[in-house]
C-alpha cells in the first residue's frame, strides 16, 4: 500500500483499460512518475485530455473524428452505394490497413445483447435503417464478429435490409491464409465448410 493517495488515484484509474490488472497498473503508475519521464508524462496528459475534449462521433459513420464528418465520409474517392457494418472504430483501422475497401463504413459501437440491455437503439441501429431509407445504399457489408451477438446483431440488420430491397453480404469466416486444419477448432472448421465458395479455375494463383 502507497503513502501517497494520489498514488493509489493513478493505479486505480490505470486499471479501466483493458486488459490492465493491479500489478501492471502499478508498473504504469511508477513507470510515467519516474523523473526523468516527467516532461513525457505531463505530455501524456494533455494529448488524453485534449482528445477525450475533441474527439466525436462522425454524423453519418459514427466513425471516431473532430469533424462532423469523418475523413472517410467526406472523400469523394470513396463509394457511398456500399456499407460495411462494423462493431467498432478499431474495426475501420483494421479493414483500411487491407486498402481493400473503398465504399463508406457504419460503427454500431457494440452489438446486440438482450440479456445485457443492449438493443437495436444502443447501438445505432435507428440511424442505420434511417441512413438506408433516405441515401443511395445499394449493398451491406455485414462485418459484425464472429460471435453468437455479433451473429444475432447481423441477422437483425439483414431483416431491416430486406423490405428496402437491400442486399447484404456476410464477410467470410474460418481458414485464415496459411492456416493448417489440424490446428483449427471445430466451429472455426464447420463453419468453414459451411462457407465453402466455388473454386474459380480461370484466377489460380500459380505461384
């Protein structure tokens, strides 16, 4: 136990981030209060302050900006016909590291969990079939996780899609690349089998 109350106040705030216990919030808390890290610590500090103050949700994506729209949304490069639905900002990182993706995203910032009071309007989803009334969307993308809510919350989207005539697609699940069968659970393996698509022989990789 520290002496100092202002100590303890550091650790314990440490510890909302995720995947920070008490041992390793310690660590933190005397790693940035070291003296010579101190001009860094203050630095810390005002860059987390100024981001929790200016840092806001996009008014179309709900992506993560300081704008009304993000960069995404404003770019005339990108494809507002299309929709990838993601449960989180990190998600957008992830999918833009591929530079495979060139339409406009939706963060529904959770998913869907009943038993956890988490419903359609938690999560956005009033907004989305809003977005879906009134813009030129012409396909989902539905990038909702692997998981039984992510599962629920995609099926759900894909309802609300379908009396707009809207057709959503369901990003692939199961082998990842270079991936080896006998080191892969059973659900990761039926649901790849399940997923299986047609090999296409014209496009062989030759390599």
């Amino acid at each position: 136990m520290s002496n100092s109350p202002n100590i303890e106040k550091l650790i314990e705030q440490l510890r909302i981030l995720p995947g920070v216990g008490p041992k390793t919030a310690q660590r933190m808390a005397f790693h940035v209060l070291a003296q010579h890290r101190r001009s860094k610590a203050k630095h810390l500090a005002q860059t987390l302050e100024m981001a929790v103050q200016t840092v806001r949700h996009c008014d179309s994506c709900r992506n993560y900006c300081e704008s009304t729209l993000c960069h995404i949304c404003a770019s005339p490069d990108r494809d507002p016909s299309t929709l990838c639905i993601i449960e989180s900002p990190q998600d957008v990182w992830a999918i833009e590291q591929t530079a495979s993706f060139k339409g406009h995203y939706f963060v529904l910032h959770g998913r869907l969990s009943p038993l956890d009071g988490i419903g359609p309007q938690d999560i956005g989803l009033d907004q989305l079939i809003k977005r879906m009334s009134t813009t030129s969307v012409q396909e989902l993308i539905i990038a909702t996780n692997s998981t039984v809510e992510g599962e629920a919350t995609a099926h759900y989207i894909a309802q609300q899609a379908q009396p707009l005539n809207i057709p959503c697609s369901r990003i692939a699940h199961g082998v990842p690349m270079g991936g080896e069968l006998e080191y892969l659970d059973g659900n990761t393996l039926s649901y790849a089998l399940q997923a299986r698509v047609q090999l296409d022989t014209d496009h062989v990789d030759q390599r």
